[in-house]
C-alpha cells in the first residue's frame, strides 16, 4: 500500500510555518529555508511533515583554524569526535595522521597531537579510526593501521599501548583494527574492530582482552533453510553469507549501558542498548522499530533502510542516530519513540556528503563530515527544546510538569501524536480518564487507552456501586415477594 502525506497534514503544516512566522528568528529560518524536509511518521506510518527541531548553526573547517599563528590545514577523511569532561572536542583527522583538540566552542585549537614518546622513541600515528576520553581526561585513539589502541595524557605523555590481543575465541592469524572505542566509568575499553561479527570487544583497564560484548544474531527464514538444505555445495557457495552484523558506532550513558549503532539490512533496529551483561533491552515503540526511515511502498526518497553508522546518548533517556544513507539524524526517546528528523545530503550549509560521526556538544547536535572535511553544527529550536524539555521531565517521572510543554507543541504541531500521548498520560495520572482517554486517542495510543478506559470504567462501577446494589437488594426482594405471593394463591387453588 502506498503512503502518502494527507490533506489536512499539509494544512496542519502551513498553519504551523504561520505560528513559526510569528514565533520569529530561528524558527522562521527553520520552516522556509531549510534545504531538506523535517519530519516524522504518524500511527499509520504516514509521513507527517513537522517544524524543525534542529537548524544548521555553523561549519568549523580546519583550514579556517590556527595553531601557533599558522592554519592548521583541511581535515582530511576525518572519521570521529568526542567532547572531554572539560568541554574539549577531539577530532580524530584520520588522513592527517593527528589528533585535533579544540575549545568547547569550537573555535579555537587547544593542541594537536601527531607523535609521541614510546619509551624513548618518537612515535606517530597511522590512520587514527577513533578517539575517545575517559572520565580520568585521558586520550584513548584507535590506531587502526598500526593495529593498536594508544593510550595518553592530556599532554601527550604515553600510558598504554594496547595491540595484538590474545584469547582462545580468536583465530591465530587475526589481525586487530580498532575502529572506534568507548571507555566506562572503570576505565573497561570497549571496541569495535574491522571484520570482528562476534561483537564489541572488551578489554580491562590494564589492557587486557577479556570477552566479546552484545553479538548481533542474524535469523534464518524457515523459507532460507529449506532451500539451504536442497542447494547443492557449488550453490551454498554462491548463496549469502549469514553472518552476524557489525557495529559501526558506540557511546556509553551515566549508567553504564552500551548504545551501539549497526546497519541492519531490515532496517528495523539500527542502534541496540545493551545491559552490562550484553544483553540487548532497547524499547522500541509504537511502531516497533528503531532503524530510521520506516520502508514506505513506492517512495524514491525514502525507498530502502536507513544506514546508522554512529550513535550518540544525550541525557534523559534520549539518543540520536546518524544515517549515512541520506545524511538524517534520528532521535529517539527512552521509549524508543521518534521524536524528531533533520538533516539531508547535499552541498547547502545544513546537509553532508559522507557523514561519520554526531556527538551533542554543548546542547548543539554537530555531525562530522569525512568528504567534506567538515563539523556542521545545528542549533536547537524552539520546537525542539519543548520537545527535548517535555520528553525529560517525563523521564524523570513529571508527567504533570511536561503538560505545558506538550500544549506548546501542539501549537507548533497539531498533528503530534507523542505530545497528545504525554498529556493523555499526565490526565491518566492525575485520575481524569475521560481527558486521558481523549488525548489518547488523538495520540493513537492503544496500550494506554486501554488502561484509562479500564479505571474509567471501573470508577464509575465503584461510584454507582450504591445504586447498583440498592437496585439489584430491591429486584431480589421483589422477585422473593413475588414467589411468596405466588406459592399463598397456589396453596388457597387447592383448599378450594
């Protein structure tokens, strides 16, 4: 069945771009300027276009930066970025061979990093993957093609190589590439390394290898066996391989959960939240699906599954994927619920070529370009922080707190089913089930319409529970009086 956008979705739109005029600034530039679409998918999986949460704020290039009064040269293939406890973003400028630090603004750069001290020997870097900093403020970089994981001090001084890794589950003639890496808050490493399906690897603080981590099983249809089990051995050969997916991305949350991004060929789950034991436990929605675009029949923009290939946490339940397919960051709750799109491919200020990277810096979503050499920053609209704001306080358990915010954002957005579902559940709590069961609905929500029709009806059992009783003692006695008087005109028949 093809989707479509409905009529009365675009007049929901043209409304909303009014209310954006008149809101002024950003969000003016938000609705009318943008170089690609914003939007979301309603209950039936239409495309529902929205205003935009995030605007492009900004490029940072490398060539436009200075270090000792000299620029510092393009970025080139830049491939990760990360933001230190004390605000420092670090670049892993991959081509360059060097680590880039710059301010929390972006704006100027604090040091770069090409070589070393090896124990007495100046060494450098090949090819640095991935970069990352630990909670201690020291430097953790993927050394991809030196086959390591170089450990340092903020000023460079050398703590750690971690390389060649030794463990029974692994073949004799592995070779370790580190990708990217993520460090907890015990200082435990976990990496995702090239042509390594058995998972994320977890390496103790003091280096050593100790396991694989979250494994992605990859299902067979009773349809692929069936046919696996008639193909001759030359067909087997020929037939895909069913292995487990590579992660591509990794960001750990306050907690210690892993969000670890991987492009799933189904494009249904592109980003798993695992619990310390490995174990996957990601909420995914109302729509069951955490993979980006959702597949829509007939569609050309939208036609095939979305690539994450980064993830990054942002505090209260929320996190956001970067899909490199069409260059989109999508951002979900702790629900699994979409909450908001931007972004596009392109060469206008706002959209990417090859986009590998997004971290949240400063409440700004900024996403790292390797084609173009480039961070683009986006900057939060007034649509965006009610949403980000509202979604918050309802993860801290403030459903009644979040009501105004999502009253504001259906001023923005009429059509928002997240907004009437918080305030459907803020009338839940507070025990109006008639206003639950109305925003509810407007938010198709069935799991907690349910609910709120279930105490409707049992509150208004309890509060007519008087008459109801009072009704049912009288048709007793009645039927009783009935009988008796039936059973005396029986008895004074016979005498007779």
């Amino acid at each position: 069945m093809k989707r479509f956008i409905q009529p009365k979705k675009i007049i929901s739109l043209c409304l909303a771009v009014l209310m954006l005029v008149l809101l002024g600034g950003e969000s003016v530039y938000a609705s009318s300027t943008l170089p690609y679409d914003t939007y979301n998918y309603d209950y039936r999986e239409y495309i529902h276009l929205t205003p935009a949460a995030y605007i492009p704020a900004g490029t940072i290039k490398g060539e436009d930066l200075t270090y000792n009064g000299e620029s510092i040269g393009r970025f080139v293939t830049p491939q990760d970025l990360c933001e230190a406890e004390d605000g420092n973003i670090y670049i892993a400028d991959t081509g360059n061979n060097r680590i880039v630090v710059l301010n929390n603004k972006m704006t100027e750069v604090v040091n770069i990093i090409t070589t070393f001290d090896n124990n007495g020997t100046e060494d450098n870097f090949k090819q640095p993957y991935g970069v990352c900093v630990s909670e201690a403020g020291q430097i953790y970089i993927a050394d991809s093609q030196h086959n390591r994981i170089v450990v340092l001090e903020k000023d460079g001084t050398l703590v750690k190589i971690v390389e060649n890794p030794q463990s029974e589950s692994l073949e004799d003639n592995y070779v370790f590439v580190p990708l990217k890496i993520a460090v907890d808050y015990a200082d435990r490493m976990y990496v995702i390394a090239q042509n390594m399906f058995e998972g994320i690897m977890v390496f103790e603080s003091d280096g050593t290898f100790a396991s694989f981590f979250g494994t992605i099983e990859v299902e067979i249809s009773l349809w692929e066996k069936f046919w696996k089990r008639l193909a001759t051995k030359e067909e087997r050969a020929k037939q895909q391989l069913f292995i487990p997916t590579e992660f591509t991305g990794i960001d750990i949350d306050p907690d210690g959960f892993v969000y670890a991004s991987n492009i799933d060929p189904n494009g249904v789950q592109g980003v798993r939240r695992l619990n310390p034991k490995g174990e996957d436990v990601i909420k995914k929605g109302e729509n069951g699906n955490v993979g980006g675009d959702l597949q829509i029949d007939g569609s050309t923009d939208y036609a095939g599954p979305s690539q994450f290939v980064d993830v990054v946490y942002r505090g209260n339940g929320i996190y956001s994927c970067l899909d490199r397919k069409r260059g989109r960051i999508f951002t979900y709750d702790h629900e699994g619920n979409l909450l908001y799109i931007f972004g596009g491919l392109g060469t206008q200020l706002g959209t990417f070529s090859l986009p590998v990277a997004v971290e949240d810096i400063g409440g700004r979503l900024v996403v790292l370009d390797a084609t173009k050499g480039e961070i683009i920053s986006f900057a939060e609209t007034e649509y965006g922080r009610l949403i980000n704001e509202a979604v918050s306080l309802r993860y801290e358990g403030d459903e009644t707190q979040a009501v105004e915010l999502w009253q504001r954002v259906l001023e923005l957005d009429e059509n928002n089913e997240l907004a009437n579902t918080g305030i459907g559940k803020a009338y839940l709590t507070a025990g109006d089930y008639v206003n639950a069961m109305k925003y509810l609905e407007l938010g198709m929500n069935r799991d907690y319409y349910s609910i709120a029709y279930r105490r409707y009806r049992n509150a208004k059992l309890i509060d007519n529970a008087s008459y109801l009783l009072t009704g049912a003692a009288v048709l007793i006695a009645a039927w009783l009086i009935f009988k008796q008087i039936k059973k005396k005109k029986k008895g004074g028949a016979q005498d007779e």
